[in-house]
C-alpha cells in the first residue's frame, strides 16, 4: 500500500471515529463535513498533536483539574489494575491485530503508534467500559519491536465534564479536544505547505484559531474535529505522572 493510500485509508477510518463518537445533530454533521478525503495531513497533524504536550495549546481543549480526593485516588488506582489485567494480552500486537485492531497511519513513523478498533470505538460511543478502550498505544522498542505502553479511551464531544468524571476522574486525568483548525479549501491539498512569517498556516501548528482570521487566510474553519479522548500510559510505569500523563504532571507542578 502506498503512503497517499495509508493516509487516505487513515482519514476514512478517524471521521468514522468521530462520527461514532459524536452526536448526530446538524451541527456534528457541518464539523464532519469540513473534512474530506484530500486532508490527508489534517488527520496526520491531529495525531501528531495528540503525542507532544498539550498545554498552552490554542488548538486544543483539556479538562479543568479538579480537588484531588482519597475516593478518586482508589477509582483510578481500580482503573489501572483492570486496564494492565484486561489488555496484558496485547502486549503481542499480533494478538491485538487478530482482535480487530488496525495501525494508524501505517506507513508513517511515530513516537506512539495507535492501533484502533472501530467496534470498540462505536461502543464508546454509547457507554465507558475500561476493559475496550477506542485504541492501544505502543511505542518501538529494540529491532523495531512494538511494545504495548497504554491505551486511549474516547467520549462523544457532547460528553458534560460531570460524564467525563464518572469515566475516568478529572482530578487525575485531562480529557482533551482538538479545536479550532483552520484547513486548506476541500481539493487545495497542496496549500498545506503554505507558511506565514515562518509559521504553517494551516493545523495545529498555525497561530490562526478563529473563524475570522481562518477565513481572511482563505481557509476552511473547524471548531471541533473529534471528540473527547484520554491516553492511559498504564504499561509505561507505576508512577501517575506517567500513567495519567497532563492531568497528573500538572498536580505534580503545583505541589
């Protein structure tokens, strides 16, 4: 398969993600309409986003940080034996592309590898259940060996905080969203290279993130491209900081 294949085969199967995850209003169709099958680098460029900091961020919404309490301690504490008891199988990525589960973006190289299964992703959707999260993260150990490091968990973008506590608590843990991307015009792929005062103009990447300045650029603005998602680093250490990744660092910072 080609690398323009891989992509393209990468941007069917994130919309499809998203649809799942998302509510099925008018205003969830017009996000998902902005995207189609030529933004190819916009899911690129998302996924990249998701494995670098994600703080100070204009392109990206994370969850408040809420009290820590001794009851959220226990839950996630609970949330990580269940996740390390019910996944520890995947540790062999044979196993888990047996299940269902296919590579994002497969001919790219990444610092965290996800591999995804759209029928977890669809129950998602509907209901929170630690033991199917949306995606396994691995990362590339010795010889180009994949090495199971955590998992990713998704909610649909209608999703109140208070839901989102129940799933996985806030006061450990930052839900994040990716918003705010200004894109190429659907069929002006090319535009991506575009840079302004040394700065892309279109992604993650771009200082542009409203609607007026995107459209000033020539460029189609999207509030929302998926919904909300949590990365649980369960097999990469016992410390929080590393399991629960933004949320539980920013506690650590503020001791």
């Amino acid at each position: 398969m080609t690398k323009l294949a891989a992509a393209a085969t990468a941007v069917i199967v994130a919309i499809s993600i998203a649809t799942a995850c998302r509510a099925q209003t008018r205003a969830d169709t017009t996000e998902m309409d902005a995207m189609d099958s030529t933004d190819l680098h916009a899911t690129h460029a998302a996924h990249e986003a998701m494995s670098g900091p994600m703080s100070m961020d204009p392109h990206m919404t994370l969850t408040p940080l809420r009290p820590r309490s001794p009851a959220d301690s226990i839950r996630t504490a609970q949330l990580v034996a269940q996740i390390r008891t019910a996944l520890a199988r995947y540790r062999d990525v044979r196993v888990a592309e047996a299940d269902g589960f296919r590579k994002f973006l497969p001919s790219v190289k990444q610092p965290i590898y996800h591999f995804t299964s759209w029928r977890w992703a669809l129950r998602a959707g509907r209901r929170f259940d630690s033991t199917r999260p949306t995606s396994l993260l691995y990362r590339e150990g010795p010889g180009g060996t994949l090495v199971l490091a955590g998992a990713m968990y998704t909610a649909p973008a209608r999703t109140s905080l208070d839901a989102l506590d129940q799933r996985v608590p806030l006061s450990v843990a930052r839900w994040h969203e990716h918003v705010n991307w200004c894109l190429p015009p659907s069929g002006q792929r090319e535009r991506w290279r575009e840079t302004r005062d040394g700065k892309p103009l279109f992604g993650p990447k771009s200082p542009i993130a409203t609607a007026e300045a995107c459209n000033a650029a020539g460029g189609r603005f999207v509030p929302r491209l998926f919904g909300w998602m949590v990365h649980v680093m369960a097999f990469e250490s016992d410390d929080p900081n590393v399991i629960w990744g933004s949320g539980a660092e920013h506690d650590h910072m503020h001791q």
